[in-house]
C-alpha cells in the first residue's frame, strides 16, 4: 500500500532550511511508492493541530522548488515546541498517530534544531514502545550555529559563515577609509559557541585586513585583557575591526551584559537591553577615548539567502534527500549528519546516527582551534570553514529585488 | 602642453564611489591630451600633504578597473576637512595651488559630498579670483543618503536602496515563520532625510510582507500614534515590521533618542547610546508586551558591493566620465547632476551646475510623497525608487568571500 511523506520545519530561521525541504520533496517526488507529500504549518505544534498543506502539486514544477531553495526562513514555517515525555503526556502522542495515521502518513521528516530532534526522539521512541512500525521518523539538522554534535557541521551554517566573511570584507573597506584612528565591534550570534564569530576571520582570504581580534563563547572574556590586546593592535594600523560573539562571559561565567540589563533605563522606566558590542563600545569610547562603533549583525546573518553558500545549499538538499531515502529503507528514530570524506577537492557524505546521541549537548569549538591568547582563531579553524562557504548561488531578482517562494 | 589629471574621494563611504573614480580614470586614458592620472589619498586633507598614488599604471589594465567597481568605500580614502574662506586663510589656497603646479595638474576631480562640493566651490572661486584659469575642479557627487538638491539623485543611494530592499525583503521571511504575534523595528540611515527609510517600501516589489509601516526623519514622530498605528497592524496580522530614520524627532524638533542619551549608564558610568530602534523596541515591548526585536542597518546599508546596483554602479561611472569631458572642455567649479530624460524604459544623462547652488542645502522627500498619516510612502515615491535599483552585478568571488581592489 502507498504511503504519504510528511515534512515540517522548527527552530530559527536560516537560508538553508528550504533547501532541505526543497530535497525531501525531490526524493519524495522520485519514488512512486509515496503518494502525496504534505507540508505541515508551524511543526509539531501546526502537526497536533492538523495545519496540512499538499505539496506534491504545489512543488511539482522544478522552478517553483528552485524558488524555494532560495527563500531564506522556513516556508513552512516554525515553533517553539517540545512535546512532554509521552510516559507523562500521552495524550499528545495518541493525537500525533491519530493524525498520522489519518493522512495515511509513512514516513515523517523533521528539520530543524536540538529541539526538533527532541521531538523526533520522542515520537519515535513513542512508536518503538508501542509496536508502531509503519511510521518512519527522521530528523534533519539545521543549525545556523553549528552547534549539533556528530555531525561535522550542520546546514544554515556554511551560508550564515559565508554571509559573515562577505560582510566582513566590505566593512574592512569601509572603516579603513579615515586618517584617524578608529575601533569597530561586530557583535555575532553564539550564544554558547563561537563558530559564526570565527567565521569572520573568512573575510582575511583576499587580502580586507578584517577582522584583527576575536573573541569566542568559548572562552572567558575579560574586559582588561580586552583593552590591552587593542591597545596594542592600535600601534600597528589606524582601523581595528574586533568580531564578538554575543554570548561573551566574564571568568566567573556572567555574561558581559548581565551587569547592565537591570540598570539601563530612560526617563520613563524603560529598560533598554544593550548587546555586547555595544557595552564593549562604550568601555572602548570610555577608556581609549577614540572614534567607536559597533555593528550588528542581527537577523541578517541567518536570512541573507541572496548571498548564500552554494556548497551549503546543495549538503542541505543532499541531507534531505538521503533522509527521505534513509526512511524508505527502513531507518527511524534517526538524524542524518554529514562526514567529510576528503579535503581537497572537498567532498562531504550523509550518515545517519540515532537522534538520541545528539540530545542536550552542544558542540563547541574545540579549544586548540581557539589561538592562545584567546583573541584569535587558528590555521585548524579556517582550514574547516573554508570549503563550506564555497560557491555562489545565482538568486534570481525581479524589479532589483530578490523572489522568494510563498506558500499562499 | 599635456597636463595632469588629478582626482580625490571624500565624505562617506558607499558602495558606487569606486565606480566613480573608475569612470574618471577610464575617461582620462581615452585622451592623449592627459599626461599622467593621479589619485590622491584621504581627499582635500592628504592633497595638501602631497599623498599623491599614480594611478595610470595601476589601473590600466580593464581588470583591475573592474575589480575597483566591485570595491565598497574610498579605495583613496576619505577625510573629513572643510577649507576656511580663501579670505581667512590664503595660505592653505596656495600651498593647493602650488602642489597643482608641481604636479602639473590641470584637472581636478572631486568626488563627494556636500563638504566635498563646499571644498569644489572654494578652490575654484579661488582660482577665479586669482585669475588662475589653467586649472579645472569639477565636483562629483556621492551620497547615499540621497540629500543634495538638484540632482535627480546621487550615486550610492541606488546601491543602499537596492541593499535595504533586498534585506527587508529576507527579514520578513525570518520574521513570518512563527505562530506568536512579533514586531521587528529596523532602523535605517538618514539623520535629515528618510529617502533610505522609504527604500524599505521596495521589499514589498515581489510580495514579501514588509515593511508594514515606514516613518521618515521628515515628518514629526508621536509616540503614541505609533502605538496606536502598530496596534492596528497587529490586528490585521501576526508579524509587523517597521522601518525607521536613525532621525526621527518629536513634534518640538528634538531626536527621539535624546531623553535617553543622558541617562543611559551602566554601573561604571558607561554612557549607553542608544539608537532609535532600540529605543522603539523597548517602548513596545513595555506598551504592547510581544515579543519585540530592533535591527539596525548600520554600515552593511552603505558598503554591501556585492548587492549593488548595476544602474547605481552604471550611472556613477559615466558621471566620472563626463566629469573629465566636462573639464576638458573648460567647465569648473561646478558639479555633475544627473537628470530622468526617460521612464519607461528608464534613461538618465548628465548635466553640470554651479557648485554653490548644492551648498547648505539638504534634498529632502517631498511630503506629498508620504501619505496622509506619516507611517507610509505614497506611489509616486515608489515610481521615483524603482528604476534606481535595477539590475544585478556579478559580483566576483575568491575563495568563497567577494575580492576587492587594494591601493598598496
């Protein structure tokens, strides 16, 4: 009997998450044993609450999945939702088979984060207990992050990086253009892990002399040590360009900005939540007394699709396709990963591990990647960023702005 | 006798200086008649300390002129120096006068801002006054904040439109993918002008979601309207975005942000300034209570080369071209304009002013333009926009990041 193939979408928004979806639906389209394929509005949570889309026709045409692949955030939209052990809450577990088993549904694919693989170790422990063996549940990583273990890295992330390390590079024009010295904070998301913030280091390839400290979650940060290592970078050149990860934290293990959140407020009580770069500017202002500025590089390092990493697109799609296969031949209760197989060229394959292993932990920058003084990164670092910021994407604009694909 | 060429950037980096500077140096190797072609680092400032760079050599070759289009910010540098009135002190004019000598220089390109075109307009006046009739300043404009009069607009807005248009256009992606009722405020350019703010409207050009309401330094800013139009928004739907001057003030004439700048420390004293935005986010957050986010454009708006405009790019080029023609032919002390000959299909030309009709005058968004409530822009603004961010760059890539032209 055919099956249908049902896909959803959680966690934050990144430019590859659509490109994993985009592959799913391939697969899903090339085998005639699926029927349909449903998308599922808001993840688990539009899952419980039956908000189902048919895409075998809305993705049949290969434009349209193309359109797709270039949309950043997630077409189907996302949650914040993690479903109570099913020993506690079986309720909602009973309502997900029901509905599976409503839309004739065989095999279900989740992309997204920790929480996410969360949900797919919980339905599919769920089923493993209760002798349910005709619904296939796989996880596939998004991490823009890149803080999944297992795998070597997680799709979103090699497209963020490349962002990142653009971005880089044309604020190193832009701030070295005055006789006058100046200093420049760049505030990057990781709020427990620094691989965004060391990807700025991208930007040094061709020669933009950015960034020229970096400053991981990794490590502990001190304000001191901080002031000294500009101090010093300011005796060789005029523009100093430091990137930060937003989660810094002092040697005891409060976040920089701790010390602020309750005490900034104006005149009518409002508290006002600075970031880090911009308390780090104002130390900067305060103590070295020079031009400051600080830069955010906010939503935009996880949604800038019309500068995204072909590489990354295509391991995304890969990654969905190979779960949908993966599925078909039997896996459940699993996430695939991607394994580097060689280095130059480059090359990359998917594998699978049970999504169990992969659940409460954080993968962290290892700390040799990380240069002694903790204000840098190492040749280890750069050389496993690199391939995966590699490749243009050709987005497709129309009247100069970029076309995105809209589930109406 | 064959005379020298001379050309200086000034004010504020964009991402269309470049191309300028390009078309200057392309027109003066297409004449016999110019010797040598000099650049000179850091603008008025590094001219009258000599820090002149032959440029005939360096970009003589297609290539390196086409890497230069593609480089964000001054590849010469910027300075920010205005001259003092030739009556109050002569001697800056002829220290100018006799490094034109020097060099021989019989052409004098400067491309900039309104300082920059206050620096054109006092060095000719100069001239004339002096009866120095050998030596040719034409000014060149750059802004991207689209202020000088008289021009239809100035190179670098298009390529800051084009980059603003394109990045609402990912944010309301990112913004759309949860269930739960949010608001973006995303703070742009313009402390004078909203003409930047407006460019946000060009997100909407292929049916992306955002921005949901736009407010320009132009127009008075109430608070409490604010919340009352982001009220209604949220009624109509779940994600509202917001696009907002950097300037906006209240109904007495002062910046929104200033209640806050003195007030704002941390437990060191540390002076927190804030921006607009975050200034919004907080007010909605205690107002209206959802979740609440502000994003500043910040330097990305002006340097982002690789989301040029290639009608930016384009049209900046050619009035480099025709700066030098128009020197050749005797014109100076005067700026190069661009005027609309055509709509459909767009066409732009050149033409020249006197300088000092530019100075101490800021272009400001008619406000017929912005509709009735001030929290939109009307359709003729739109039609003003449109042409000015057609067209894409191919934007060249090494090693995963964009390459830039370096001046060693």
């Amino acid at each position: 009997m055919k099956k249908n193939l049902l896909v959803a979408q959680s966690g934050g928004p990144s430019a590859a998450i659509n490109a994993t979806l985009c592959g799913v639906v391939e697969m899903g389209l090339e085998h005639p044993e699926i029927e349909k394929i449903y998308g599922v509005k808001n993840g688990i949570m539009g899952m419980l609450s039956e908000r189902f889309v048919d895409l075998t026709e809305l993705l049949a045409d290969e434009s349209a999945r193309q359109l797709l692949c270039q949309t950043p955030s997630s077409a189907l939209g996302s949650c914040h939702m993690k479903l109570s052990p099913w020993e506690e809450n079986a309720f909602e577990y009973e309502k997900a088979i029901s509905i599976f088993r409503k839309y004739n549904i065989g095999y279900f694919m989740y992309i997204g984060g920790s929480d996410s693989m969360d949900t797919v170790h919980k339905l599919s422990e769920y089923c493993r207990n209760h002798h349910i063996n005709d619904i296939k549940i796989i996880g596939v990583p998004k991490a823009i992050e890149n803080d999944l273990p297992e795998t070597d890295h997680s799709p979103g992330f090699g497209s963020a990086a490349k962002y990142i390390g653009t971005t880089l590079t044309e604020i190193a024009c832009d701030c070295n253009v005055y006789a006058l010295p100046s200093i420049t904070v760049v505030e990057i998301m990781g709020q427990d892990t620094g691989w965004l913030t060391a990807s700025s280091a991208l930007a040094r390839l061709n020669g933009d002399a950015a960034p020229d400290l970096i400053y991981l979650s990794e490590r502990p940060f001190s304000v001191e040590q901080f002031l000294f290592d500009v101090r010093e970078k300011m005796m060789e050149k005029r523009s100093v360009i430091v990137a930060v990860s937003e989660g810094l934290r002092n040697e005891e293990g409060a976040y920089l900005t701790d010390s602020l959140q309750n005490r900034v407020e104006d005149e009518f009580g409002h508290r006002i939540l600075a970031g880090v770069s911009r308390f780090l500017e104002e130390i900067l202002r305060q103590e070295i007394g020079c031009k400051v500025r600080s830069v955010e590089l906010n939503l935009m390092q996880r949604c800038a699709s019309h500068v995204a990493s072909a590489t990354d697109i295509q391991e995304a799609c890969t990654m969905g396709r190979e779960a949908v296969r993966y599925a078909l031949e039997g896996g459940s209760g699993e996430m695939a990963c991607l394994r580097r197989v060689s280095e130059a060229p480059y090359a990359s394959e998917v594998f699978f591990i049970p999504v169990d292993q992969v659940l409460n932990r954080v993968k962290k920058v290892p700390d040799e990647w990380i240069n002694e003084e903790g204000n840098d990164i190492t040749q280890e670092m750069m050389d496993y960023l690199i391939p995966l910021i590699q490749g243009e994407i050709p987005c497709a604009y129309e009247n100069g702005v970029p076309v995105h694909f809209h589930l109406s």
